[in-house]
C-alpha cells in the first residue's frame, strides 16, 4: 500500500496512450518471422529486405516522433543488430518474440508524490503478438525538466516487468544521450556485466530475462539509437558507459 507521501511513477490513466498495428506489407518477401525461423541461412540483403517488409501503422493519433522512432527501432534496426552481431544466440528468446509482434502500445508516464502526478516526458512501450500477449516490454524516457529522477524510472520499469515475470522474453530501456550513468551501472551489477558469458545474456536474476539499454541520440533533427548494454565490444576492459553496436558472431 502507499501512503499520501509515496513519490510514484505510473502510467497515465487515459491521455498520453497511443497503439500501433505491425503488418507485413508483402507475402513474397522475406519477413521477420521467417528470418527467426532460420537464423543461420539468410543473406545480409535477405535481412534488411525483412526489416522493410513491415509496416507499423498508428490506429489514431500517433505518439511523439522519439517514441515512434524508438518502437520502429526495436522492431527493424535492433532485430536486425541482434543477428548480425550474433548476440541472438545469447538472447534468443527476445529476438524471437521481436519477430512475432503485431501490436504496439505506447503510454505516457506520470511522477511525483501520490496526490501531485506530473505527465512526463517518459513512455512504456508495450509488445504484443497476434493473441494479445505481451512478450517484451519497453521504456523510453527522454531525459530533461519533466525527469527529475531518472534512477527512479529504471527501478519503476523492472518492478512493472516483475508483473509479467515467466510471459516476457526480455525488457528494452531507452535513454536520450548522455546515457543516465546511475542507470548504467545499476543495469550492468544486476546482471553480472563482468562476466564473459553473463555479460552478453545480459539476464536479469529475477525475471529470467534480459534487459538492453540503448541510447537515442539528436542530430539535424534526426533520431537515431546505439546499444549501449550489453556491450558488444570484443575487448575485456570496458570503456564507461560508451555506446557500441560492434561485435563479432563468433564468440557472443
């Protein structure tokens, strides 16, 4: 129970929700699903043509263009990163549900003490498949005025996945750059970055599953994102906290 002095993060309750439809825009071409199915036999340009064979239709009104660009990451760019860094054999379960998702819900965050809730600028990223089921959850903050304790968002986000404990197959965590240095370090000693197998599972004790951080970054109006953890690098030393999308099949 809370009480009148708890400082909360929850999701709004009706404005500041947004869903999205996935679809595959042609039968006859390589798809996602098809692509997880046997990782090992398709082409490069085999991937990328399933990554631009989906589209990703608002239903309504569309949410803010970072949250839109950070779901449509997840979904193509991230999938794709995953194969050809090999980092899908250690998160297998992941990059397979990216491959299943036909629904998409984004809902804006609120913060503050019990009676005194402020949208901001902060959004969950639900992932569902055809039967509604989610499978992986996001969160995607866009650090400024309206984020007054960022730490406070990544602890909020593993207690929400903690409801969906044995159905999710692996949590996305978004951060406009600089990427949040407290967020980081929390990340990297709760899923045992230091070891040279655990590091790449990147696996959350409590969940079973795996936890990605990436980092979105502005320039000439343009969002683009990089992983940031798990790192990627094949170098035992880490640099603190840089943003990496280099990595080696063999290996991870």
């Amino acid at each position: 129970m809370y009480d009148l002095f708890s400082f909360l993060v929850i999701r709004m309750p009706s404005n500041g929700r947004f869903k999205y439809k996935v679809r595959i825009v042609a039968d006859d071409f390589p798809t996602p699903a098809a692509i997880a199915q046997a990782p090992r036999f398709h082409k490069p340009e085999e991937l990328a043509a399933a990554c631009s064979n989906i589209a990703i239709e608002a239903e309504f009104e569309k949410a803010p263009e970072t949250i839109e660009a950070f779901l449509r990451y997840c979904l193509t760019d991230f999938f794709a990163l995953l194969h050809r860094t090999g980092l899908y054999n250690r998160q297998p379960a992941l990059w397979q549900a990216l491959s299943k998702i036909s629904e998409v819900s984004a809902v804006q965050l609120s913060q503050g003490w019990i009676l005194r809730q402020e949208p901001i600028d902060a959004y969950d990223i639900l992932f569902a498949d055809a039967r509604g089921r989610k499978l992986v959850l996001g969160r995607c903050i866009e650090t400024g005025p309206t984020i007054s304790r960022p730490e406070s968002l990544c602890n909020s986000f593993l207690r929400e996945a903690e409801k969906s404990k044995g159905t999710i197959a692996g949590l996305i965590f978004c951060c406009t750059a600089p990427f949040d240095q407290g967020i980081l370090e929390r990340v990297r000693k709760l899923t045992a970055s230091s070891d040279p197998v655990g590091r790449y599972e990147s696996i959350v004790p409590s969940l079973s599953a795996p936890i990605d951080l990436v980092e979105a970054r502005f320039e000439n109006e343009e969002c683009s994102f990089s992983l940031t953890h798990p790192d990627l690098s094949p170098s035992k030393k880490r640099p603190a906290a840089t943003s990496s999308e280099d990595g080696r099949e063999q290996g991870i």
